[in-house]
C-alpha cells in the first residue's frame, strides 16, 4: 500500500521521520528517493531523533563518507549511494553487510541499485519539491511489517 502526505516545513519532515523512528522495533532498511534537496537527510535526522541518537550527534549526509553510523536504541547506519556506480560499488563499501545487520540502514540514492539488490522487506520514502519549503512524501512498504509500520505512524501524525 502506498501513503502520501505533504510536510509544509523541514520541522514537520523531521517531526515525520522521528514519529517513524520511534516505532521501529528491529532491523529495517530505508530506500530514500528524491532530487538535491528534497529533505532526504532532513527526514534522516528525525529518524535519528525517533531512535533516540544522541543530540550531540550531528546528523549529516554521508555524500563523501557514503556510509555514517550512530548509537542509538537501535544503531543507524546513514548511506548516501550517490557517487556509486551500482551493485560493485555498494559491495566494496559493505553495503550488503549492513542489510544483515539489527540496525536501521537509511540509504539516500536507493535508484541507484537495481530493484533486485534491496531486501525483500523493507521500506521505500519518496520526497519530492512541491515549493519553498513544502514537501510530497509517498511511504510504500515491503512486507505486512513494514507496511503496519507506516500506517500507524500516518495515521497518527497530525502536523
């Protein structure tokens, strides 16, 4: 099932991302989608909120490091595949390593790997520019888990 919902400020992305943050209950891999800008890192720092990383954690795209990873209730490995060419590349930074891991794995980039490298479960955010500062979010989910996590973090956000 696919869920759609519009955040007016990068307040209410992040505020969006922590309320995900706090249900997750285990492992789970995040495929984050949308053009520079799009609040991709902004909804990972509120996921880093919801997982309780600490606050003196600076919560920043890993564009250079490609992978960042935070303590938290349950550890955040921050990915950003832009720079990499596809499934050799992901493979050469450990990518595949962290998907067996009991830690969330947020990836920025997702579209650059083929549908087949993801996990079976899992989910998949699309954040796109609808103004300013006003976003269009689209939340699917990969598996009745992931699914139920999303409709009960949208059904109870209210911005």
């Amino acid at each position: 099932m696919t869920y759609e919902l519009v955040t007016c400020n990068p307040e209410q992305t992040r505020d969006l991302g922590s309320r995900l943050g706090r249900r997750i209950q285990g492992g789970l891999t995040i495929r984050l989608n949308g053009d520079l800008g799009s609040g991709k890192t902004c909804f990972v720092q509120g996921l880093a909120r919801g997982l309780e990383v600490p606050e003196n954690y600076d919560i920043t795209s890993p564009t250079y490091a490609l992978i960042h990873e935070y303590p938290g209730r349950i550890p955040l490995y921050h990915v950003d595949l832009y720079r990499l060419r596809g499934s050799m590349d992901a493979d050469s930074v450990g990518l595949w390593e962290l998907f067996d891991m009991e830690a969330v794995v947020a990836v920025e980039w997702e579209e650059r790997l083929d549908e087949s490298d993801w996990p079976e479960t899992g989910l998949k955010i699309e954040l796109r520019i609808a103004g300013d500062a006003k976003r269009h979010i689209r939340l699917f989910g990969y598996g009745l888990e992931s699914d139920n996590l999303i409709r009960e973090t949208v059904e109870n956000w209210n911005p």
